[in-house]
C-alpha cells in the first residue's frame, strides 16, 4: 500500500494552496462580516479552472478525479469554510447532472456548470423535513409537456447565486422516498422565485437561502432520471457531498491547529512559551491525530468512489469523523488562545462556529451514524 499522492495531486495540492493563501483567506473574516458571496472570488476560482477538476474533459472538466476534488475542498476550507462549501454545494448539483443527466441535458447545462460561469445549487431540504428526506412535502403534477412544481426548500446553499437549480419534489404522494423526482430549474422559472435569506452562525460568506416554487412550470425534459428516482438521485449525490464535506473537517481543522499552535509558540506563561506545557502539547496532539485520521477516512472514500466502488459507508464515516475532529479542534484551540480565543480579534471563534455547519449540513452526524451503523450491523449478520 502507498500513501504517497501522485505528483500529479501533489502539484494540484500546492497550486490550490497558493490560491488560498492569496486570494482567499485574508479575505475570510470579511466575508464573515459582509454575510454575502464573494463573487470575485468565485470568478477567479472560475478562471483557475476549480470547478471542473472532478468532471471528464469532455464536458470541459480537468477529468483529476474525486481525490483531486477533495484536496481542492480540504485546501480551500483552509482558507475560508465558506468558500469551500459554495464549491461543495454546486458540485453536489453539478454531480446529479453529470451521473443521471441525459446527453441532452449534459450539453445544456454541463459547460457552464463545469467551467463555473454558473453556478448551482441542490435542493432536497424543506422547513417540514430534513432528516427524514422521503417526507418533503414539494410536488409536481404533470400538466402535458411540462410538470407544475408547488413548495418550498429551505437551507439551500447558493440560492439565489445560483442559475441552475437540482429539486427534489414528490411526483407520487403515496409512494414515500419512491414518490420522489427531481428537476432542473432554472433562475427566471416562472413561478419560482428566491425566499429568505438566512442570517447563519458561521459560513457566512456561503449564501443559504429559502427558494419558493409556485406554480412553476418546468418543461418535462428537465426531470432529472427517472420518474420516482429522486430519492436515488439524492443519496448518489449526498455521497459525494459527505466525502467534501469531511475534506472540509479537515481543512477547517488544520487552520485552527495552525493558528493555535503559531500562538502557543508565541505567548508567554509562567517563564516561558504556552507551548512549553504539556496540557497544550496534548491538545495539539489530539488535534494533529484527528487530522491525520479524518484526512485518511476522507481520502480512502474518494477512492473507492475512484475505482468505482460502493463507498456509502465510507463517505458517511469522513463526514461524521471530519466534522466532530473540526469541532473538536476549534474549542481546544480557542482555549489555547485563552481569552483571546473568544474575541473577533483572532479567527478561531469563526472557525468553530464554520465547524459546526458539518455537523449538520449533507446529513446531521446523528443519521450517519445510523447509516453507518446498520451497514456494518449487516456486514455482521
Ligand atoms: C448552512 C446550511 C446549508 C445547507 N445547505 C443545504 C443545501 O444546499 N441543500 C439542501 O437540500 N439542504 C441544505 N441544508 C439542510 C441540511 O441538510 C439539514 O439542515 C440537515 O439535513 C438536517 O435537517 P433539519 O435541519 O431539518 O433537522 P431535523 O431533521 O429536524 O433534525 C434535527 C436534529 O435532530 C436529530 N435527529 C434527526 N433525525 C434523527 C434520527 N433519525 N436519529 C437521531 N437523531 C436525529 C439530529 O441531531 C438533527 O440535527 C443546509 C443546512 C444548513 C444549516
């Protein structure tokens, strides 16, 4: 077995990185403060070619692979959360298109997606479900060429940033998670407009927002798959959003670790440095450890999904794994700082309140760990 990354990735990894370092992070607690979409950051992450990395050439993509994917997420989540989920959450909407779209549909929206002259947005979640996806309430009733779409999403991420939406709505009302569909809407959809703009604790410069649907009349060659397939559709693409949103677990984390560790080199106590002390050389431990451990999960999910192999359990592990070692990471470094550490005036408390998104968003760590749980429990039997 090799753990080293081809030069390839490697390359991929230091030419993000520089990105981020740049043009990202020291713009991150601006971001935070604006509550808004740094627009030009995304069209110069545009310009780098960032969102086609897992896509074939053929749509325009770089064809690198999921690993490459989540190096990305990881490198940029270093630099600002927010950034790295508004690529996670159009590649969550970009992936669907790409693994269920017809060719048609490819050709259509692919290019724009692909190269990030556009950007997407994927919505399952409603005010009245979460969790429990198969109980959306949004439906589509077939009236000849077109569906007329009625409901409401909540939470979703590049709303209204967005010009290419995935929705998940019940075409079939009796038939549960099998009842559902999904389409692809566009921005100016008659009857589909954007809701409230939520005001979040953290990942701010990430827009989320309501999207309202109202009589909305989708032409029928916009479902996406089959019909009573958007449930399947859903979980596909929540796979690979889990194993992104473990990558950035990852990145968040090492910022926090990063940042704790240059000040523990730094602050005096009691004759010399904090890093001196042996309770905070075993908080970075724990933090160096974490990070290490959720970086493998994550990595390993990505190439199952790579050499084509199932990776459900996989993915939800790197999420569940990666979100807790980010959470887990950011309070011991906030405590490193000290008071400090609970002022604006260092970034810690915005990274902790960025981590605690993961342990919610793409499947909150409470349902993977069922996930998780009923898959090794039948492996078991
Ligand atoms: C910033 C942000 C961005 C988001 N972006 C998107 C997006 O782009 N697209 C999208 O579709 N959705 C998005 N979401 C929604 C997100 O996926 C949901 O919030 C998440 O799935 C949890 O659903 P819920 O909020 O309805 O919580 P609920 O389902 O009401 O659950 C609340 C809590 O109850 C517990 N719980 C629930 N079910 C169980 C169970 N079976 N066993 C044990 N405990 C349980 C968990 O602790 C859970 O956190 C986003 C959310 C946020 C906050």
């Amino acid at each position: 077995m090799d753990f080293r990354l081809s030069e390839e990735l490697e390359l991929w990894r230091k030419t993000v990185r520089e990105f981020t370092e740049k043009e990202v992070a020291p713009y991150d607690a601006e971001m935070d403060r604006a509550n808004d979409l740094p627009w030009d950051i995304v069209r110069k992450m545009s310009e780098s070619g960032f969102f086609g990395v897992p896509f074939p050439e053929e749509y325009g993509g770089a064809g690198m692979g999921s690993l490459a994917a989540v190096i990305t997420i990881e490198e940029l989540a270093r630099g600002s959360a927010s950034v790295a989920l508004t690529l996670d959450a159009h590649w969550l909407a970009t992936d669907p298109i790409f693994m269920f779209g017809t060719e048609e549909q490819k050709k259509k929206y692919l290019p724009d997606l692909v190269s990030g002259k556009k950007l997407a947005a994927f919505a399952l979640t409603e005010p009245v479900a979460g969790s429990d996806a198969a109980g959306i309430m949004s439906t589509a009733v077939r009236d000849g060429d077109y569906w007329i779409l009625n409901g409401t999403k909540a939470f979703i991420t590049n709303g209204g940033a967005a010009e290419t939406y995935v929705i998940a709505v019940k075409t079939d009302k009796t038939k549960g998670a099998r009842g559902i569909s999904t389409f692809i809407v566009e921005k100016g959809t008659p009857g589909f407009s954007i809701g409230k703009k939520e005001d979040k604790m953290g990942c701010r410069g990430s827009v989320t927002t309501e999207l309202i649907l109202d009589n909305c009349r989708v032409p029928a060659e916009n479902m996406l798959g089959k019909e009573g397939e958007g449930f399947k559709v859903a979980m596909v693409a929540l796979d690979f959003g889990r194993v992104c949103v473990g990558a950035m677990g990852v990145g968040c984390a090492t910022a926090a670790m990063e940042a704790a560790g240059r000040y523990a080199n730094q602050r005096q106590a009691f004759g010399g440095p904090l890093a001196k002390l042996q309770a905070v050389q075993f908080k970075i431990a724990d933090m160096a450890m974490g990070i290490e451990a959720a970086r493998l999960l994550t990595y390993r999910a990505a190439w199952l999904r790579d050499a084509g192999q199932r990776y459900t359990t996989e993915a939800a592990m790197a999420k569940v794994f990666g979100a807790e070692v980010a959470m887990s990471t950011c309070k011991d470094a906030i405590q490193i700082f000290g008071g400090y550490g609970y002022t604006r005036d260092y970034p810690v408390e915005r990274y902790l309140r960025d981590a605690k998104l993961l342990e919610i968003g793409e499947g909150a760590s409470e349902v993977l760990r069922m996930v998780i749980g009923m898959n090794t429990l039948k492996e078991l039997a």
